[in-house]
C-alpha cells in the first residue's frame, strides 16, 4: 500500500495520499490549494492516477485543493451530504464506502467541529478531521459547531473503534504526526471528562480567536463547483424536462455514470445504461463502449451523475475525444428527482 502523508506549514494541514499499489488508482484527503502542484508532481512520480478527492468538512484555516484537482485530473471531489459547498461530484452519509482499486473508507459522521464534519475509517486507521486531533480536539464554536454533538461523535463513535487504530488528523500544530485511539483516551486532556455537561463547559471556555484565513476560506471553499454554465453557454447541456423529452428515443443513450453503491441508494433515470465516471476514459476511446454506441449507432450521448459535474466534464473529455453529440443533464439526477421519478427497483437493491 502507498500511504503520505503532506503537510502544510502554513495552516498546520496534513493531507493524505493512498492507493493500493503503484500505478494504481488513488485518493486525497484534505487537500489545499496552495499544495496542489506537490501533490500533481508526487502523483506522477509514483504514477497514479487520481480518481477521489475528499474533504472531511468545510475548512476554515486554508483554501481547500479539491476544486483545483477536479481541474487538473478530473477526479470525483467528495463530502459529507451536510455540507454548504455548491457542488461537489459524490456527497456521502454515515455509513456510506468510498472505493477506489484495492482501499475502502468508511464514513462517519463526526459534527460537532462543524455540522458537516466527516470521519473515514479504512481498516486500522482512522481519518478524523478537526473532530479528533492529537491530545486535543476541534473548536465548536463557529460554522454550526456543538461541544454536545462533538463530545458524541468521539465518545460514542470514534472511541468506540479498535484501541490499535492509528489516528491521522487533518491538523497538529506541535509536530505529532500520528496517534492511536487507545492513546488519545488515556492521553488527551480533553477527553478525560465524566459528562457531556463537562465537555461541553470546557469546550465553551476556550474562547479562542477566530482563524486568520477564516473570512477568505469560507467563503473560497463554499464555492468550489464546476460551472456548468460554462457547458450550457457551449450548448452541451439540458434541463431535466428536455431530458426527459428525449429518454426512450432510439436517438439518444442516456448514461448513467455514477458508481454502483449510488445506484442502489438514490435510484436511477428510466431507461438509462451504466457507465460509471472511472471508466469514462476507456469508454470514449475508438474500441470503447460508449464510443462504439455513439459512431456504430450515430446516436447521441446523455451523461447524467448525481449533481451534473461528473457529467460536466464527461461531456467535456466526450467533445475532446470526438464524440460531438455529446450533452448532460444540468444539475444531474439531484435536478431530475425534483420533477421526476426515478426508477424504484435500483432503489431497493
């Protein structure tokens, strides 16, 4: 297994890379912006490619990387379902996997840094954010935080894994790089409390000043979808009503490119294939499935994913490709649900 991690000195931000093996497929947590070029130069040196990139929550001490690796490799940007961003391509809830070739995260749900603060747990390492920090733990006391929700999240959550599971944050600001669950519960002065009432007294006491890059950050990180409208000016893009005009026509193939897990839980546009984003690349090439679909059959491509920028830059990459009658549904399936039902036997598996 490949494992980084990347810090930032300015904001005391650690970022972490993984993949299963070398030219293998990879994943991000946490990434800023200012860091982006790092990452891209140690991705092609150990020859990955970038598929995901997750934030564990909206950041407030730095402008995050996801949007600025969305654009330079097309990955998916993942968060929480809670979160405020416009746009991200996947958002997750408790419970839900993340999965790339050969690593699987688990998502927790942690609020109480913020309301959309996330955990990921892959086998015996856990990624907790500004939830859980090395003998210390996030502030509560701004973007919807709660010293009562955040006191749950470690106590009946975090704590409750493996003592051995390593702990990685997404900050330190002594120079700790890791801990372990088992360490932090008998280590971590926050954590030696007898009640959530004595938490959350202590928490509010704190009274800490507000970040440096805080009225930038938020506000930066609050906008990092891709513009469709961009697409749309370029005539590539539909509403979901026209969308729905053209399902069934023998003209057009309706393109599913969600993952599978997502399918299953949110349902599926009548009538559409599956071609998930991953394989988006091989698909469009002379030989690939949707490339054949579109040339053999001269009929017209309908990319749709769950918000429309997966299918924003698959349209995108199908024009570069040669695959002119290419378009997407604006907005994606989260559009779509709005008017429209979707397929109800995807939903129950």
């Amino acid at each position: 297994m490949i494992f980084r991690q990347l810090f930032d000195a300015g904001s005391g931000t650690y970022t972490y890379l993984l993949a299963s093996r070398r030219g293998g497929e990879a994943l991000i947590v946490d990434p800023v912006l200012e860091k982006v070029d790092r990452y891209l130069s140690l991705i092609r040196e150990l020859d990955l490619r970038l598929v995901k990139a997750v934030d564990t929550h909206l950041h407030a001490d730095h402008i995050t990387g996801l949007g600025a690796l969305r654009d330079s490799t097309r990955c998916i940007t993942v968060m929480g379902e809670q979160s405020s961003v416009d746009v991200v391509s996947m958002r997750v809830a408790d419970g839900d996997r993340l999965r790339i070739e050969g690593v699987e995260l688990e998502a927790i749900y942690t609020p109480g840094h913020t309301d959309d603060s996330y955990s990921f747990q892959m086998r015996d390492r856990v990624f907790t954010g500004d939830t859980l920090l090395i003998r210390g733990t996030g502030r509560t006391d701004f973007q919807n935080g709660c010293p009562r929700a955040q006191y749950h999240s470690i106590f009946d959550r975090l704590l409750r894994l493996p003592e051995e599971t390593m702990v990685f944050p997404a900050h330190d600001y002594k120079g700790d790089t890791v801990s372990t669950i088992g360490e932090e519960k008998r280590c971590n002065p926050r954590l030696q409390v007898k009640s959530v009432d004595e938490y959350a007294a202590l928490m509010n006491g704190l009274k800490l000043s507000n970040p440096k890059m805080m009225d930038v950050a938020v506000p930066a990180n609050q906008r990092q979808g891709l513009a469709q409208e961009e697409i749309a000016r370029l005539g590539w893009a539909c509403s979901a009503a026209q969308a729905r005009a053209m399902v069934g026509c023998k003209e057009t193939v309706l393109i599913d490119l969600r993952e599978k897990t997502e399918r299953l839980k949110h349902g599926s546009i009548p009538g559409s294939l599956h071609a998930a984003y991953s394989d988006l690349e091989q698909n469009i090439q002379p030989g690939g499935m949707l490339y054949e679909l579109a040339v053999a059959t001269e009929r017209r491509l309908l990319f749709y994913c769950a918000f429309g920028e997966r299918s924003a830059m698959a349209v995108r990459a199908a024009h570069e490709a040669g695959l002119e009658q290419a378009s997407h549904i604006q907005g994606g399936i989260d559009a779509w649900k709005q008017a429209f039902p979707v397929d109800p036997m995807l939903s129950h598996g």
